[in-house]
C-alpha cells in the first residue's frame, strides 16, 4: 500500500501542471457562448458587453497558457491575442457551414434549429476553434475540445485535420476524421464514416496517413475510405459502405452491390464506379 501512496501521491503533485478538463471545457462553451448566443448563459446586448467578454476570456486564455508552459512553444499573452484575432475567421466560417446544414437538410426548418439540435453543428464548431489553438502550436487542449464534443455528439474529429468552407455534417454519428485528412470545400458527411489511416505504426507518425476529399465530394453512411495517398476526386459520390483504399476520379459515382447468395456460384460481392 505504501508503494502505492508513493505513486499516488507523485501524480497527485505532477496534476497542477496540466489544465482540468472542467478547466478547458467551461472555456470553449463561453467560447461557443460568446459566438453563439444560443449556448450562452447570458445574453450580451451591448457591445461593451461583448468586448469585456472577450477581454475575459482573452484573459483566461493567457493564465492557462502561462500556467502550462510545457503545452506550447511561445509567449502565452501573444497566443492568447493571436487566438481571439483569428476568432472572426472561424466564425465566418462557422456561419457558412451553418447554412450547408441547413440547404443539405429537407428536415431543417431554420438555421436556429441547426444550432441548436444537430450534434454535426456542435462537433465542427469544437473542431474549428480546436483547430485554431492547434495551427496557433497549442498541444492537448485542442484534443481536450474535440474530445468533449465527441463524447457529446459521436464525431471524432482531429484538430489536426484540414476542413474548408461549407463543411456539412448530417446526422453524425460515429464519424471518424483523422489528424491528416484534408476535406475541400462544400463537402458533405453523413453517420457512420471514417476517414483513417491504412497503418498505425507509431513510426507513421509524422506522415500523411488519412485520405483527402475534394470539393463538392458527397460521402454516405458507413463509408470507410483509409490512406493518406487515398484521394477522392471533386464532385464524387460515395454510396453507403463502401470500402476504399485507393484513389477515385473526379466526378465518380461508387456504390456497392451485394449479390444473392447461391451455392455453387462464384460471384462475389462488387463496387461499381461510374464516371
């Protein structure tokens, strides 16, 4: 037992140096707040209010990258500035992909309706100002949101992976977008897929290991498509399961064919493309 107080005891002491996750994450719903008064606890009506929120979180920001020096490589205060510069761009962004999920949605009825109910809204949002933090050279409070968001909405996206304008998620559910993976613009997901890696040697690390999706590309429900040479040409549809590890020509068609099973025969099951 002693052995293990020992242990205990040191990881206790070790713990200040890492942000909490109650920490990080009651940082990016004021975040989200302050983006989206539709998740704040309070509405900010002046704009005062709203400058003294960002110099709030701004603040915020800054003790946690000063506290936690060994996350990051830079002056906290300088991150900090840097992150709330580039915050219109993510809202901007933000705003448009709003308004994908909405035009890709018979079921939407308004845009608040998106904000508020679908978890691909709340996933991307999570992921682009992760995203943010993380080409700012911020380590483990990006995967800190993106992880909060995926245990809430089922949609693992790394904060490492690169998303254009327009990005469209419906439903959501168990989609998996890996750390490499580069998506064009005006791309639509939907549950069940996964964009992955071919190898999970650690000595792949430093590699392209998931696939990229050009723009306009539309991917259906439980699609696997692995490979960091893997890419799926514009304006391609992927049909629900399919499975792909080499590259698609541009407006391609792929869906999967199941065939009956007949004893005796040697068909086998078949993925068409059409171009």
């Amino acid at each position: 037992m002693e052995s293990l107080i020992k242990k205990l005891s040191q990881s206790h002491q070790d713990c200040p140096q890492c942000p909490s996750p109650k920490v990080i994450h009651t940082f990016f719903d004021h975040i989200l707040g302050l983006l989206f008064p539709d998740f704040a606890s309070e509405l900010l009506k002046e704009e005062e209010q709203i400058a003294e929120k960002i110099e709030e979180l701004r603040h915020k920001l800054s003790r946690i990258l000063i506290r936690n020096k060994h996350l990051h490589q830079g002056e906290g205060i300088q991150i900090a500035d840097n992150f709330f510069l580039g915050l219109e761009k993510v809202y901007d962004l933000l705003q448009q992909d709003v308004q994908a999920m909405f035009d890709g949605d018979p079921a939407a009825k308004s845009t608040t309706e998106i904000i508020r109910c679908y978890p691909g809204f709340y996933a991307v949002a999570a992921y682009r100002i992760a995203h943010l933090l993380h080409n700012l050279g911020v380590n483990l409070i990006p995967r800190m949101i993106t992880e909060y968001a995926h245990s809430r909405t089922g949609v693992d996206i790394h904060p490492g992976a690169k998303i254009g304008e327009r990005f469209c998620i419906d439903h959501g559910t168990g989609i998996v977008i890996g750390e490499t993976t580069v998506i064009g613009k005006c791309v639509k997901i939907y549950q069940g897929v996964t964009l992955g890696a071919l190898s999970v040697d650690k000595a792949d690390a430093d590699k392209k290991r998931h696939p990229t999706i050009e723009d306009y590309v539309v991917i259906y429900a439980g699609v696997t498509i692995l490979g960091g040479d893997t890419v799926i040409g514009e304006n391609s549809i992927i049909g629900g399961n399919v499975w792909i590890t080499k590259s698609v020509p541009s407006n391609s068609k792929i869906y999967y064919q199941a065939k009956m099973y007949n004893p005796g025969s040697d068909e086998t099951d078949t993925y068409i493309i059409k171009n």
